[in-house]
C-alpha cells in the first residue's frame, strides 16, 4: 500500500517541476521578447534623424564631418596669443583642438593668418568653402543652395583645409558638391560620394571627386542636384584637373564634436574681445585677418593620388 500512496506524489511533484522549470523558460522568454521588440521599437522610433537640439538623444546623433582641401592654393599662419580673461569658461576645456597648457595662464596661443604668406587668392576666396549636401527627395533634410565651410588650418605643405558638421547622418546623403571657387560660382562643381566605411573619430584618407560638373554640361539639362534627389545615379563626367579639392570624412557624436571644439569657442571669444567690439576692428589689422585654432594633429597633405590619364 506504501508503495501505491508513494508513487502518485512522485508523479505530481515531478509534474510541478515541470510545470515550474516551463514557467521560468516562458518567462526568461517572454523578457528576452521584450528586450527585442524594444530594442527593434527603439530603432525604428530612432530611423529618422532627430533634429531638435533640445531633444535628449540629439547629442547622441552619429554625423558626419566633412573637411575640404585645396590643393593649388597655399596659406600660412603665424602663433599669437590671445587673452583668456574675460571669456566663458566651460566645463570640458581641455579639448583635443588648442588645449591649453599650465605655462600660458590666462593666455592661448591661436594661429593667425601671416600677412604676406604665400597666399596665391584674394581673402575672400580662400577664406571659405562652398559645399553642397544632397538629400534624398524623401528625406527630412533640405538642401538649401550652397554652405560656406570655414578655414580651419592647412596641412603639412600648406595647402588650406576647411571643416564643418553636415549636421546629418551617413546614410542621410546623398552625394556633395564643391564649387570650384567662390568669385566664379558657375565655373566648375565637383561632386563626391561618401565612402561606404566612414570611422569614428578619425578622417578617411583624402577622397578624389568622382565627378566634375562644367557650367557647359548644366545648359538645357536637368541639373545634377536634380537628377540626384529624383534618385538617379551621380552622372560620371571626367575629372579633368588634378588640382580639383578633395575630401575626407569622420564620424562624430554631436556631443563629441561640440566637446571637441568647446575651447576653440572660448579663443573666438577671446578673439572677438581683443581685435573686434560691434563688428569694427579696434586694431590696426591688414585685410588678411584670419585665425584658426592649433591643431595638435598635422593634417596630411592632400596632393593628387590619380594621375590624369586614369581620371
């Protein structure tokens, strides 16, 4: 009789051990589940590109940064120092452009432009670079005509070299354009794709324009800008010059970025207070006034890699 009693309560506690073991598997499952679809909620909420600064996951937007280079024209720039006093100081200063060091106290040395450098184009060309982003037709963003890239150095055998935040993500462009100058703006666009491996942090190597846009090839046909935002391939008209500028490109968090310039906006304020007061210069300065921050990496230089015949 024991053995009858006994053998039915094996069989439920094993039956409840099973049941248990289920009920731990269904769970672990359940929050595995969840843990996916949120995951998968979290990047299609995240698909689009957040656009509003206030918003808390702007910072962690993924853009990329764009530096252009001349390489036909030539600039060099002198060390001077600033006065620091005065300015807005901000948590982060001890930034990867300009840091400043124990021994320059309330002074940071800054980069001017050296007058009578080698400088082969008025000021007004040189000191900036004309850019264009294209979007795609479905894309929040909007190309709004041409975006002046400001100087930011010049690299190894001085070639200038202009940087700026496309304010988008990678996938979000297209293609760009460069104008071949600034006084002439109907001469010659050149047009880049981006590369499809971009790291974080760091620049490509300089990239050759894959196409070179004549005002000639513009009459009486739909524009390159166009063609690109209706989704057509990037027409591939022959990169006639090897001065042509070239590009390269970098991955960067919005914070990283602003993190990575915060200093620099502390030595244009400084800038401002020492050679400016309401837009009037209050020192004897020449046309040529320009600054740039010191970078603590040279920029490579960004001579032809193509030869023509290969273009």
């Amino acid at each position: 009789m024991g053995k009858d009693i006994s053998e039915p309560a094996g069989i439920i506690k094993n039956y409840e051990l099973r049941e248990t073991r289920l009920s731990i598997k269904t769970l672990i499952l359940g929050m595995v589940m969840l843990t996916v679809l949120g995951s998968c909620s979290n990047l299609d909420s995240h698909s689009e590109p957040v656009e509003n600064i206030s918003d808390p996951r702007y910072q962690d937007e993924e853009h990329v940064i764009v530096q252009v280079c001349r390489p036909n024209k030539t600039v060099a720039f002198e060390n001077v120092k600033v006065d620091l006093k005065g300015t807005t100081r901000e948590p982060g200063d001890n930034s990867k452009i300009a840091p400043i060091s124990p021994d320059q106290g309330d002074n940071a040395i800054i980069r001017k432009w050296a007058a009578g450098s080698p400088a082969d184009a008025a000021v007004s060309e040189m000191i900036l670079a004309d850019v264009k982003v294209i979007y795609p037709s479905h894309s929040p963003y909007r190309t709004f005509g041409w975006e002046a890239h400001p100087l930011i150095g010049n690299t190894v055998k001085n070639q200038p070299v202009y940087e700026e935040d496309l304010r988008a993500r990678q996938k979000d462009v297209v293609a760009l354009a460069v104008r071949s100058n600034r006084e002439y703006p109907d001469n010659v666009n050149y047009w880049f794709t981006l590369p499809k491996i971009i790291p974080h942090n760091e620049f490509t190597e300089w990239q050759e324009p894959i196409s070179q846009e004549n005002k000639a090839d513009q009459i009486g046909k739909p524009s390159m800008e166009w063609e690109l935002k209706e989704g057509k391939t990037l027409p591939n008209y022959p990169v006639e010059s090897a001065n042509a500028p070239k590009m390269r490109f970098k991955i960067m968090t919005v914070r990283d970025y602003t993190e990575s310039n915060r200093f620099w906006k502390r030595e244009i304020e400084a800038i401002a207070n020492e050679y400016f007061r309401g837009f009037q210069p209050i020192k004897k300065i020449d046309d040529n006034l320009l600054f740039a921050p010191v970078l603590t990496e040279a920029i490579p230089n960004c001579e032809s890699t193509l030869s023509h015949e290969r273009r």
